[in-house]
C-alpha cells in the first residue's frame, strides 16, 4: 500500500526544474522585448519588460543560482567531476553577461546614450536568452537526470532539506 500524497517527499529535482520552467518563461518575455525592440525600435514598454526580467534575474535567479551552487554543485563535483566545470562555467558566463546587461541599461535610464546603446541592450538579452536556455535544457535534460539515479537517498534528502530551507 503505497503511503498517502501528503507524505510523500517531493522530489528536489524535480522542485529545481519547475523553477527552470517560470525561468522560461521570463526568457521568452526578454526575447519577446529584444525582438520587438530590434524591429519596432526603442519602446518604453520593451524596455520596462527588459528591466522587469532584470530585476526577476536580480532576485530569483541569483537565489536559485545559490542554492544550486551551495546544495547541487558539491553533488556534481562528487558524482560527476567532469561536468562540475562546465555548469560552474555556465554560471559565471551567465552573470558576466547579466552584468553587462545591468550596466548598459542603467545607462540608458540615466540618459547617459551612446549612439550603440539600444543595440547593445538588445544583443546582450538575446545573449543572456541564449546562455540560460542553453544552461537549464543541459541540467534538465542531462545533469538531473543522471543525478537522479547517482544520488543516495541521503544525499536526496540533504539536496531537499537545503532546497527547503532556503526558499
């Protein structure tokens, strides 16, 4: 007989990929900004979606970057040396881009233009669309999956515990 729903332990994995799924989301809505600006050009409405993102990115996407950097990373390194590295990577190349997203629209808000600055803006979104699509397809469909079945149950628990925790 299996165990009623309400003991059931949810699945950390699984709590991380539905945090990828809104994070898809808010990709599209930056995309969406950056395309309507390179068509349409400059839109106070596109670029508010840009700083709405930023602000998402500022806030939810550094705490789940945390807790996979503190509770998932050092699981990776133990079971998984060789793709330690590269999600690190991913990591990093994702903020140095969101940096350079954050500084240039803080330009433009602050009126300080130069004559690249909406173009930029808009290479830098697709980029930083690019980059986390890239990133959170590669942990949904490789690195989970393989951590899933790696994984001790204690180790489970730990990852879930954390995940808990810090929300």
């Amino acid at each position: 007989m299996k165990p009623p729903l309400s003991h059931v332990r949810p699945d950390p994995l699984e709590l991380l990929k539905k945090e990828h799924e809104e994070a898809m989301n808010h990709l599209q809505v930056l995309e969406n900004a950056a395309d309507s600006i390179k068509a349409n050009g400059f839109s106070a409405e596109a670029f508010e979606q840009i700083a709405e993102t930023i602000r998402w990115m500022n806030t939810e996407v550094r705490r789940h970057t945390k807790l996979e950097e503190q509770y998932l990373f050092p699981l990776i390194e133990h079971h998984m040396r060789n793709l330690a590295d590269q999600v690190k990577g991913d990591h990093q190349d994702m903020w140095d881009s969101f940096s350079d997203l954050l500084s240039t629209v803080k330009e433009v808000e602050e009126g300080r233009l130069h004559g690249t600055s909406i173009q930029t803006v808009v290479a830098i979104a697709r980029t930083i669309v690019e980059q986390m699509r890239g990133h959170i397809r590669r942990e949904n469909m490789i690195l989970y999956p393989a951590l899933k079945e790696l994984m001790t149950a204690q180790e489970s628990s730990a990852l879930l515990e954390g995940i808990q925790h810090d929300h």
